[in-house]
C-alpha cells in the first residue's frame, strides 16, 4: 500500500526533472545557435590599433575650419577588456580649443553680431555661412594658432565587429579629449542666448543663423558618437531589454505609477466587492422569498428589472453614465451647495456636504459595486434554490419563523454552496475594474498607460500591466482553490 502511495510523487518529481532538462537543452542550443558565424576574438597589434586611431581621428575635423594642425594620438599598448573590445591607453597633444571659446566668446559674438545687424539694416539676407566665412572664421583662426598645446593621457575603445572588422569608438570624452573640447566649445555656443553689444543685453535665441556661423567653425561631420554593437541577437535583445526597462520604470520611479495604481485597484475591488455581496443577499432573497411565498412582488420586480439592466449592458458603458449623467453634476450641485454655506460660516455642514459629494474613486467603487451585485444575486439565489426543501420544513416543524429558518438553516448552507463561485466573482470584479481609467482613476491600468506617454513605448508598461494582473488573479485563484479543497473537507 505504502509502494502506492509513494508512486505518485516519485512519478512527478521524474517528469519535473525531466522538463527541466529539455529546458536546459533548448537554452543550450539556442545559446549555440545565436553564436555561430561570430568571428572569435583575435589579438589586436599597437600597430594595427595605431592605424584605426590615426584614420578615425584624421577624419573628424572635414568642416572645422580653424582645425589645420590635427590631434597627435599615440597608442601607448593594447589590452582585451572582454567581449572582443579592447582598451588603448593612449597619449595626446593637441591645441586647446576650448580656451578659444573662453577668451575670445565676448569678442567673437560681438563682432558677428554687429556684421549680422549691418547687413540686415541694408536688406541683405545673412547666411550661417556667410558669418563663418566673413567673421569668425578670422577670429578664431588667429586664436587657433596661438592657441596653446595641451598633453595627457586618454582611454580609446576599440570593439571587434561579427565580421572581424575593427571599429573604433568615438565617444563624446574620446573626441572632445583629443580635440581639446571641441565639442564643449560648440556646446557652448548653441547654449548662449544672450550677448553683450554696446553695454547692452542682447537676446539671440532666435538668431540661430549666427549661431550656426560660428558653431560651423568647430563641426565635425564625421563625428558619429554611437556605440558599436558587436554583439549576437541574444546578447542585444537582453540590452535592449534591460534599457527598456531602466528607462519605463527605473528612470523618474516610474515604478511607482504602478505600485500606486495597483494599490488604488485593490481598494476599488475591495470595496466594490462589499456592496455586492450586500447587494446581491438582498436581491436574492427578495427573489427567493417571492418565488417560495408570493409575497414581496413588487421588490421582485424592481430586482428583475435591476438584474436585467446589469447584465445586459456593458460595465464600461455603466461606468460612463454613472460618473458622466449621474454623479458629475450632482458632486457639482454638492460642491457649490457646500461652498454657500462655508460662505454663510456654517462649516460643519460645508464639510459634510463635501464629503458626500462622490468623486471618481467612489463613482467607480459604486459602479462595480452595483455590477457585482447583480451577479452576485444570481450566484446566491441559485445557491438558496439548491438547499433542499426538507431543510426548510424541518425548520418550520422546529417552531421557526420563515425569516427564522432562512437565517439559522438555509442561508448558511447556500452560502457554504456558492462561496467558491463569490471568491471568482472576487477574480472577475478585479479584472472588470481595469476600465475605470475611463473617468481619470488612477488605477493599475491608468499607471501603465502614464508610464506609456512618459516613454513613448508600449511593450514595457503593457506588459507590466498585464503581468501584475495575471500574477494578482493566479494568486487568488490558488486561494480559491484552497478553499474549495477545505470545503470539500468539510462535506466529508
């Protein structure tokens, strides 16, 4: 007996095993798979590092005018760093270009200034290149070539591509190191708005043609500061992912449009929920109550025609009319009402009146509350119809009243009955009220649709979405199915 008994378990942890395996069997192949036509990594000479350093950085300044002498790099040794990249240590001297732009900045843009201004005043259209070639072009060739030489030493990234090319990278502390903060110097003048002409304060934010005049001087067109990507499609979609998301829920605690959303979505379930249970007892018994006696027809017929009208439309379409026909311009109604009086010095009755004028957290909580009941209703007459009718004379025999026997026998078998299909109503309710970010709540859904137009992506904060949903129902789910086993326990 004890052999049988022992079987099953022994049968599920071979079968977990074994899926385990095929698991790591396909990661395996698909690791092998998203690697093969990579060229291995293969050593890199100072030499050959010497040649990609001096073309790249030759090939820079194509339009930077003022740039006639170059930057001299000297590769200094060569190490692997990992992932076919390699780290040169390397030396440079170069002019100092962003002494240029602090000493000459007040001068430079006083003089393009004052050409601007002249040929405006004639009529004539002034051109960013017109400015470079007329004015600062001058200036700041002369400033160049008296410029001093700086030294140092500086870190060059070079990666090894699929094909085993080799690419350098150009960051922006690459180039503006060896280039003697060229691009702090264009920096600078793109962020400059206002000059000083004459001892007066000059507002250029609109002249953008002077400032392309002198920027013209230092661009690099060449210069192209994105990272190589040398790595496999597994290697770069787990970045991309990673990027993602650091930049939907990392970046500004986005995180927390979630957190608080599901927060606000657990307390409108919770709530809802309440009123439902209430509501659908209520029903249910005025339903049950005409249907054993004949009385209560009139109550029966107001819950015929409220569990109809629930069931048949949509909640979403509930929700709008609700929040939109109902409850807005009453809370208006409520809000100014409350107003007059803290006007009239009667606060106590102002705050009152506030408090009873619904919001849309309560709009939503009264929403799904009245959808709930109406299912809710149906879930518990059924499960009072299910008590057979011997309990309920047994009851009588007993000396009960109706109300008596439908309090202390009948209800408390029906309850037992139905509370499973309540704890899935539960479930339903939770996942119903994802559309109450139609009247601006704050919900789950409405945290991943903020988080949506923060970032402009729709994977990540959809995803999240749907997963905290999932992973909230399976957890009740489990709970419900808890409870059935204990249930079912107790029927034995």
């Amino acid at each position: 007996m004890s052999a049988i008994k022992n079987k099953k378990p022994l049968n599920i942890w071979l079968k977990t095993l074994i899926a385990l395996l095929v698991i790591a069997v396909i990661i395996v192949a698909v690791i092998i798979i998203d690697g093969m036509g990579i060229e291995p990594e293969r050593e890199l000479s100072i030499d050959e590092a010497q040649k990609i350093v001096d073309e790249n950085i030759s090939s820079l300044p194509k339009v930077a005018t003022i740039i006639t002498d170059g930057a001299k790099v000297n590769v200094n040794s060569v190490s692997s760093i990992g992932n076919r990249r390699f780290s040169l240590n390397c030396s440079y001297e170069t002019k100092n270009i962003g002494a240029i732009i602090e000493d000459k900045k007040s001068e430079l843009f006083s003089a393009v200034y004052s050409y601007y201004i002249e040929r405006e005043a004639s009529g004539t259209k002034t051109s960013g290149t017109n400015i470079r070639m007329k004015v600062a072009t001058p200036i700041i060739k002369e400033a160049y070539e008296n410029a001093d030489l700086i030294s140092g030493e500086c870190e060059i990234l070079i990666y090894q591509m699929n094909d085993g090319e080799m690419r350098m990278y150009l960051s922006y502390e690459t180039v503006n190191t060896c280039y003697g903060g060229v691009l702090d110097a264009l920096k600078l003048i793109n962020e400059t708005n206002e000059i000083v002409y004459n001892d007066e304060i000059i507002d250029i934010t609109n002249l953008n043609t002077l400032r392309t005049g002198i920027s013209d001087c230092f661009a690099l067109t060449n210069y192209d500061g994105n990272e190589p990507n040398n790595g496999t499609f597994l290697s770069n979609w787990w970045s991309d992912m990673k990027d993602e998301f650091q930049r939907n829920f990392i970046n500004n605690s986005n995180w927390k449009h979630l957190t608080g959303g599901l927060w606000t979505t657990l307390r409108i379930t919770f709530f809802a929920l309440i009123i439902g249970i209430v509501i659908g007892f209520l029903v249910a018994i005025i339903r049950v109550t005409n249907s054993k006696t004949g009385k209560a027809k009139i109550l029966d017929a107001i819950c015929r025609v409220y569990v109809s009208i629930i069931r048949g439309t949509p909640v979403m379409v509930q929700l709008l009319i609700i929040y939109f026909v109902m409850l807005l311009p009453l809370r208006q109604i409520m809000l100014n009402y409350s107003a007059a009086l803290a006007d009239g010095g009667n606060m106590i009755m102002s705050k009152i009146v506030a408090f009873f004028a619904i919001d849309k957290f309560g709009s939503a909580v009264l929403c799904f509350g009245l959808n709930s009941g109406a299912y809710v209703a149906e879930i518990v007459r059924g499960g009072i119809m299910s008590v057979d009718n011997g309990q309920t004379e047994a009851g009588r025999s007993l000396g009960f009243t109706y109300w008596q026997t439908m309090y202390h026998i009948v209800i408390p078998q029906a309850f037992k009955a139905v509370l499973p299909a309540l704890a899935n109503e539960f479930i339903t309710l939770l996942k119903e009220s994802s559309v109450a970010f139609y009247i601006g709540v704050g919900d789950l859904t409405k945290g991943g649709i903020t988080i949506r137009s923060i970032t402009y992506s729709n994977f990540m904060p959809l995803i999240a979405v749907a997963l905290i949903y999932l992973v909230v129902v399976l957890g009740l789910t489990y709970l419900v199915s808890l409870l059935e086993k204990r249930l079912q326990k107790g029927d034995r």
